[in-house]
C-alpha cells in the first residue's frame, strides 16, 4: 500500500519526513528489546520540558554520546564524560540530564538483575501487553494515566531523575505498551494485526 496517502495521527506534522517515517516504523509498535528501551526512556527523559521533534533530530548523536545505549557501558561514565557531553552540540546541553542518563543506566542495570529484564519489569504496569486506546481527534489524547502514574512513581522509588508521569507516558506510547494512534491512523490497526 502506498503511504502517500493514508491517514495518520493528529499530532504529526506530515511535513517533516523524518518524523513521519519515525511514525510510521517506530512509534506505538511493542518494545521489549532492552537495549532499546533503555535508548527509548534516555530520549524520553531528554526530551522533559522539550519538543520531541527537537529530540528526535538529536537522536543519532544521543546515540554516539551515550555509546549506542549500551546500559554497561553508560553507567560507567563518569564526572569528566559529563563535562565533555556538556561541550557536545549534538545533545541536549543539560548537565542535570546527562547526569540523570547516566544515574538510569544505573536504575536500569539493577532492575534487569532483580526482574531478568527491564522489558519484563516496565511490561507489568501494563498487563503484558497494549492497551488500546479509543482516539479520534487531539484532545483525547490524554497527557498521564493511572499506569504511567504508577509507573513514574515506581521508578522515582528506585531512584531514576526526569522522568515523572507525563515522560513516562510519552515513553510507553513510543514503545507500544499503549496503542495510541488515532482510530482513523493506518498504523492502529496494522500494529494490532501483528502483534
């Protein structure tokens, strides 16, 4: 099918192609790739108070300054890799936030050890698997619900920064633990089909 035409979510501006095809193969389709989750929650947590446009331009150099996600890898930064990030245009200059990317990979690595996978943890909030929401126009997009509440306030209880309720929403419809595309949005029914 030709995807010139179709319909998408209300909240894409169709003018930009890379948010389109970020649309269209990435957001809302289940995630349980740990490496990717931790790549998902470090760009949500980055993009607290921002546009996400603004985020997903910076993504391929979130990925060279945070070493492709690797949690190991990332939880072994230190002080002078926080001062060399804040020199490094290609990310958000936010010294709180690198600092934070870096106390989550920490957060990250302990909750792998006690659930055998953060996929498994964060896929309980949810049931184990999507929710699928009822979404016809922008206004019913909802901003937190009483999972990404519970959720938020679980991982402030094991010590992760920047990410409250609204950002931790954000996150589980970017990785498909909701299916928030619109009713009348091409993806809906294709990410339900498959999964």
């Amino acid at each position: 099918m030709s995807k010139e035409n179709v319909c998408r979510c209300p909240w894409l501006d169709t003018s930009k192609e890379d948010y389109v095809k970020y649309h269209d193969d990435e957001w809302g389709v289940p995630l349980y790739n740990d490496q990717k989750l931790f790549e998902f929650i470090t760009l949500e947590s980055a993009q607290a108070g921002l546009c996400w446009y603004t985020i997903l331009k910076k993504r391929s150099g979130y990925r060279r300054a945070f070493l492709d996600f690797d949690v190991e890898k990332v939880a072994l930064m230190n002080e002078h890799d926080i001062e060399r990030l804040m020199l490094d245009e290609t990310i958000v200059r936010n010294r709180l936030k690198i600092a934070a990317t870096i106390n989550n990979a920490k957060r990250f690595i302990e909750i792998q050890q006690e659930f055998g996978s953060f996929s498994h943890y964060q896929w309980q909030f949810v049931g184990g698997k999507p929710l699928v929401s009822d979404l016809d126009k922008l206004s019913d997009y909802p901003a937190i619900t009483e999972a990404s509440t519970a959720f938020a306030k679980d991982l402030k209880k094991r010590g992760f920064k920047f990410l409250g309720p609204t950002t931790v929403y954000a996150h589980m419809q970017a990785c498909g633990m909701v299916n928030d595309h619109s009713n009348d949005c091409f993806r809906k029914a294709e990410i339900i089909e498959q999964y």
